[in-house]
C-alpha cells in the first residue's frame, strides 16, 4: 500500500524535473529551459569514442563534490578504472540529482554513479550493477532540539530533503510529514540552520560532512532504510554493465577498494 504511494512520488517527480531549467547546477552552461541541448562545458560531442561520461551531482561529499573546479570523491575514483577498463578518458556531467535518469536516457551520459540507491522503482528505468556500498538514511537536527529523537517524530514537523532522492521519497512516503525539497542538499541544511526546516533527512555520510564543525546542527543516532549504492546504466546496455560489474570485483579483489576507502573516510586503523 504505503509502496504504491512511493511509485507514484517518483512519477511526479519524474515528470516534476522535465520542466525545471535541467542543468541549473553545471558550471555557467545553463542550457535554455525546455531543450534537451546538453551544457557545453564536460560533454563530449555525441559519438565521440575518446571519452566515457559519469553523470553524479557533485554536492554529496565524500561519493562526489568539488575540490577547486575539479570533481572528486570515492565514485569519481571508481569511475576513472571503469575509464581505464574501457581505454577512455573519463568526463564528467554535473547535474541535479533528480535528472541524472533521464540524462543518461537521453544520452548524455554513459552511466550514472551518484551514491545512486538501488530502488525497484529505479531499476524499471536503468540497469544497476552490482552495488559497491552500503548505506542509511539519516536525519540532521538542531542540537538543541529535543522533540525529534527517532523518524517517528518527524510527523508534524517540516522536513528538508534533497529532490528525488530516496530520502525525499522515504518522507513524502510518510503520512502528517511537511516534505520541502531542495535542488541541493546543502541549502536544506542552511534551511535548517535558519529555522525554517525542522530537519534534514539524508544519507549518512553526506550528512556527516554536512555538520562537520558546526555546534548548532547535529545527525540523530537514528539511522533508518538500509540502501545500496551501484553504478546505473542504460536498460540493456550489457556490455558496459558487464564491464562496470568486473571493475568493481577487481577493485575488491586487489585491495584497490580499501585504498580508494580510506582515501575518502575516516577509517580507523
Ligand atoms: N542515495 C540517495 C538516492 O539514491 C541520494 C543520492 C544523492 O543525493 N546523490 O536517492
């Protein structure tokens, strides 16, 4: 019951992000609103070969985020060996996050790694490879708010989430929550910072950074929904997949993994 009503936000949200400017977050390349013209800044021209193209939003810090113009993270470095297996030059496509799949439907893109959870509404519209990492939904709160313990006190309260994200979908799933979405998740944070949110549901690492060294926020001891990361390609494309799914093992396998991990997260010793 409660999962038809999560298919149907996903539909609205679907077809929500068509009309919005499609690449609002890129460097400087907004394309015109109602085209599908990609931004001219990191696209390769179609049918270019030397290039193989990552669709992320680089604002989920430590999978993907901007260090100067640069674009780094734990799936960047992933991506760069599916680029290398391939014998291509890694590109990569900048965008909000509720349009990557319909980027990557259109071709802009080759595949998509962006902290992407596998969903079964998802996985009607991509093929996922095998997922490469395991992680929660979080909720971020004031410190000194002490009516929201567990994401059965959200009911009531205003929630930030990030648009079209499974945390978006896990809220607006739930009946008496006020869903405000934000193209980014780090304006729903500052949302929460000025009182106008009452809290911010998303994932764990992501939300980790996002409170980092900030007194007046903090991230519930509460995790909930257990989700898995994997790479999306287009539905069919098997070849890739395939090439997607052997990287990953080889990047278990000769420990390269564990290096790109403890590049990317505290990891004690
Ligand atoms: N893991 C979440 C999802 O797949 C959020 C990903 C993101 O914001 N980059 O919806």
């Amino acid at each position: 019951m409660k999962k038809n009503k999560l298919l149907k936000v996903v539909a609205v949200i679907g077809a929500g992000v068509l009309g919005v400017s499609m690449f609002a977050g890129c460097a400087g390349s907004a394309a015109p609103q109602g085209t599908n013209d990609a931004p001219t800044t990191q696209t390769p021209p179609q049918g270019d070969n030397k290039y193989i193209v990552m669709g992320t939003n680089a604002e989920f810090e430590p999978f993907e985020y901007r260090e100067g113009s640069e674009i780094v993270g734990f799936d960047v470095e992933i991506s760069k060996a599916i680029a290398a297996k391939a014998g291509k030059e890694l590109k990569i496509e900048d965008m909000e996050f509720g349009t990557l799949i319909v980027g990557l439907n259109n071709k802009q893109m080759d595949f998509i790694a962006a902290g992407m959870s596998v969903t079964e509404d998802r996985k009607t519209q991509v093929d996922f490879s095998e997922p490469y990492f395991t992680s929660k939904q979080m909720i971020i709160v004031k410190s000194d708010d002490g009516s929201i313990q567990t994401a059965d006190d959200l009911v009531g309260k205003k929630v930030g989430v990030q648009l079209g994200t499974t945390g978006d979908l896990f809220v607006s799933g739930t009946d008496g929550v006020e869903v405000i979405q934000f193209d980014k998740a780090p304006l729903a944070v500052m949302e929460l910072k000025n009182g106008k949110v009452d809290a911010v549901v998303i994932d764990a690492e992501p939300a980790k950074r996002l409170v980092e060294g900030q007194d007046d926020i903090k991230v519930l001891d509460v995790p909930f929904t257990e989700e898995e990361y994997a790479i999306a390609v287009r539905k069919g494309d098997t070849e890739l997949l395939n090439l997607i799914n052997s990287v990953i093992a080889e990047l278990k396998e000769n420990g390269e993994y564990d290096r790109i991990f403890k590049q990317f997260f505290d990891v004690e010793e």
